[in-house]
C-alpha cells in the first residue's frame, strides 16, 4: 500500500507541473502564481506523507 500512496502522491505532483506548464504557455502570470503556491503545498504535504509511511514502514 505504501508505493501505491508514493505513487499517486508523484502523479499529483507531476500533474501539477504539467498544469502549470500549460497555463505558462498561455501566458497567463497570474494563475501560475496560484497554481506555484498549490505545488508548494503539495510537494510539502507530500513529503510528510511519505516520511510518515517510510517512519512506518
């Protein structure tokens, strides 16, 4: 179950990138603010996860 929750917290990761470089492409400065702030959030939040699993694992 652990690589199952590493790996989708990876996919979210890499969707949120994907996302942002999209909207990049379109120009648009102030949704890739928004969109930098959720992956900071997320890459932080998925970092304590995945501590926690390893710490129990």
């Amino acid at each position: 179950m652990p690589l199952t929750v590493r790996a989708t917290l990876c996919e979210i990761r890499d969707d949120l990138h994907a996302l942002r470089k999209t909207v990049a492409a379109r120009g648009q400065i102030e949704p890739i603010q928004a969109i930098d702030a959720l992956i900071g959030v997320a890459e932080g939040e998925a970092i304590r996860a995945i501590r926690r699993i390893d710490l129990g694992a």
